[in-house]
C-alpha cells in the first residue's frame, strides 16, 4: 500500500469506530429485533451443539 502513513492510520480508526460497536453489543448480550423473533430462538434452542 502506498501513500501517507497518516491517511491509512486515520482510515483504519475511523472503520473501527464504526464497525466496532456492533460486536461488542453482541458480546454484551444485546441482540438485534430481527434476531429476537421465537422462530430463531427456537431454532436456536434446538440445535445439537448448544454448550448446556
């Protein structure tokens, strides 16, 4: 990659910023409307690889 070295630092902290949120409130526990449908939850809670 060449350029400035200050642009590629700045372009990297900006895409963190913005797609660093949505993991983390995931790890949180947060889940987004459409996942929280009984339909996933159920799907979900009938899979051979849950960890209970």
């Amino acid at each position: 990659m060449n350029g400035n070295p200050t642009i590629h630092a700045v372009v990297l902290a900006v895409a963190t910023l913005l797609l660093l949120p949505l993991p983390v409130a995931l790890l949180r526990g947060w889940t987004p409307q459409r996942l929280r449908s009984r339909a996933v939850a159920r799907a979900c809670a009938d899979c051979p690889h849950r960890l209970e």
